[in-house]
C-alpha cells in the first residue's frame, strides 16, 4: 500500500537540486499594515479589525494563534 509513496520519496531523494539561476534583490525599507479590516464574504462583522504594524527590513515576523483563528488571512 506504501509502495508508490515510497517510491516518490526514493525519487526525490535522487533528484539533484535545481540550479540557481539568479537571485533574489535586496530590499531596503520595509513594509507596514495601517487601519486593516478583513471580513469574510459570509459574515457580516470583520473578523480582523484596526490591524495596524509595521516590519523593518532585516526584521523577522511571526503570527501566532490557535488553529482557526486566521493567521491565514
């Protein structure tokens, strides 16, 4: 039953690595969020309200959240 998995995963592992083939940019500045409300089209109250930050270049981010409480979106 595990067979086909099993192999997909030999396989993989016998790839070789893609080559890089250019890179990405550097980035100077940051990016920032202002006064964000997000409503899902079934629901009439936002379920993101006033969400407001701001991330400076080289700084890292987390959104952390019990499952289900929209840290996708």
């Amino acid at each position: 039953m595990l067979k086909p998995q099993l192999e997909l995963v030999e396989e993989l592992l016998h790839t070789a690595p893609l080559k890089k083939t250019s890179s990405l940019p550097v980035l100077h500045g940051g990016i920032g969020v202002v006064a964000v409300d997000f409503t899902y089209g079934s629901l009439d109250a936002p379920v993101l309200k006033n969400i407001n930050f701001h991330i400076k270049a080289g700084e890292c981010a987390i959104v952390q959240g019990p499952s289900g409480a929209g840290k996708t979106t």
